[in-house]
C-alpha cells in the first residue's frame, strides 16, 4: 500500500526539525517521518487567494508534528463531511500538491529525508590533545562516521583523529569502525549505562615532524628540501628506533590517563561541595537546639531561686 510506511536509512532529532519552519526551509514530521515541504512555497502567481491562505496555515505547523491530522501508522489524512455532504480533510492543507510532481505533499516519496530516532543518546567526546571535552546528542542510529560529521561543528579537523573506546593508543582493539552504531561498537546505550565516551587521538598528516620530541613522529614521515644537502641529512638522520616510538606512545597514554584522573577529582570535589553544605546545616541545626535547650534550663532554674527567696520572705 503506498500510504504505509517505508523504513529509512536517514535519521534526525527532533531539535534538529524544528529550526526548518520558515518558507525557504520547511519540515514536518507525520508518524515519525520527515517530509520537506518546502517545494511547495514556490512563488507563483497562478494560485488563488484560497490557496495561498492554506499555504500559509501549513506554513505555520513548519518544523512541528502533524500526526495528529492522520490516521495511525499511515499516510492517510483524517477527514470529515461538510455541510455539502463531501469528505474533505481535516487538515485542510492536505489538499495541496506538490507542484514538481502533482502528487500530495504528503504521499510524494521525493519529498521524505528520513526519520526521527528511535531514542536521542548523549555522548561524549574528548579531544586528547587540546583536553577538552564536547557532549552531544546523537541518534540511536547513527554511526561513528555520522557522529564524526557532526563534530565537525566543534572541530574542522576531525578526520584528523583516531577514534578510539579506550585508551591503548595503537591496538587495533580499542578503534571504532566508522560505519558502525555505538551498540554495534561495544557501547552500552540505555537510560542506567552511564554516558558513552569516545577518545580521539590526533594524527599527524604526512610530512610533518612532532616538535615534541627530538625524533621524528611515528605517524608520519618527513619529506626533505631539494638538493644535494638534504640527501645528505636523509642519510645522517638516523629512522626513530622501535623504542623511540614505543616512549612516543607512553608518553601519549600518561597524557591521557592524566586527563582521566582529572575528571575524576573533578566529579569528587563537585559531590564533596554539595556534601559540605548538608553537613553544615546539620550542626548548626544540632547547635542550635543546644542553645535552645540550656536556654530553656537556665530559666527554669531562675524561676526556682526566685520562688525560693518569696517563700523566704513569707
């Protein structure tokens, strides 16, 4: 049945739909799908004034969810009967067409991008070498490419990096397939799993030479100038030793593995200050109730000796 709906491949959060509600970029998502209904605010000056009124009115649910104007799970729009005894839409911008293909907005293939996720997951992403931290949130769906696409945004050099779950700079282990999910990498993805993080690690491009260290990096190689002279040092520069790189990459790990402690005596000095108030509170709440009750002596006693001196008196 042409109304029902297609899996697809594409998928998109529902933050990321509802910026596209104006006319030169418009979605709306109808049981989970995204349809591009911007083809349809197209100047032309053939359309009555009554049409141009419906445009506007789907205009105005841009970048929202219509489901509600449709029955479940289909592409089929509610109707109802006017007083002339027709079925018309309740939604009456159902009415319109796409004017590239004559076919209805909402049943023109050509116009779905994609889907809204299953479930938003937040990740985070640690950038080794400049130590700072980016949290996102991605779709169930996607791959560690598709999250590498969108951390371009924070970061134009992110095909730069090696992507990694752990911190064993070089094992073939611990590397992220780029056209795998999150779960299909070894992530656990549910609302009791903590949040996901994932270590990238910068590459030196070819051609380049770590100024970090006296020898050359292991990641790339160096290319010398013209002439008879670098030949020469080519031939002087002895390669890095397997145990230069070896020292290259610990000292690498202990960057890291200092990042991670970091983080760690970040979060416990953040759950000690939300502790220290709490405990302040209790003693002053336990010396204030001493107060109270040597007050409270104090005076009972100060009616005795006085009781005692009137029937002294007396």
């Amino acid at each position: 049945m042409e109304s029902k709906l297609q899996p697809l491949c594409k998928y998109f959060l529902r933050d990321e739909v509802v910026i596209h509600n104006h006319e030169s970029s418009a979605w709306v998502i109808i049981h989970g799908r995204v349809i591009d209904i911007t083809p349809l605010f197209v100047a032309d000056a053939r359309k009555t004034s009554l049409q141009k009124k419906t445009l506007q009115w789907l205009l105005a649910f841009a970048g929202q969810d219509v489901s509600s104007f449709f029955h479940n799970n289909e592409l089929s729009p509610i109707e109802r009967t006017n007083r002339n005894g027709e079925r018309v839409p309740v939604f009456v911008p159902c009415l319109e067409r796409n004017p590239a293909t004559q076919r209805y907005w909402y049943r023109d293939p050509g116009l779905v991008i994609g889907r809204i996720t299953f479930h938003p997951c937040p990740v985070k992403i640690i950038n080794t070498l400049t130590f700072h931290e980016t949290e996102m949130i991605i779709c169930y769906e996607d791959t560690i490419g598709d999250v590498r696409e969108k951390y371009l945004r924070y970061n134009d050099n992110a095909y730069q990096y090696e992507w990694r779950k752990d911190l064993l700079v070089g094992s073939e282990a611990g590397m992220l397939r780029m056209d795998k999910t999150l779960t299909e990498n070894g992530y656990q993805v549910n609302l009791r799993s903590p949040i996901p993080v994932i270590w990238i690690f910068y590459i030196l491009p070819p051609g380049t030479i770590d100024t970090t260290d006296d020898t050359h990096s292991c990641s790339g190689t160096h290319h010398p100038v013209n002439g008879h002279q670098s030949e020469e040092s080519q031939n002087d520069t002895p390669p890095p030793s397997e145990k230069q790189c070896r020292l290259a990459v610990r000292r690498q790990v202990l960057s890291v593995q200092s990042i991670a402690l970091k983080v760690l005596l970040r979060s416990t000095s953040a759950v000690v200050q939300c502790d220290i108030p709490v405990r302040g509170a209790r003693r002053t709440h336990s010396h204030s109730t001493e107060d109270k009750s040597t007050k409270s002596v104090s005076a009972s006693n100060k009616r005795c000796r006085t009781a005692g001196k009137q029937h002294a008196a007396c």
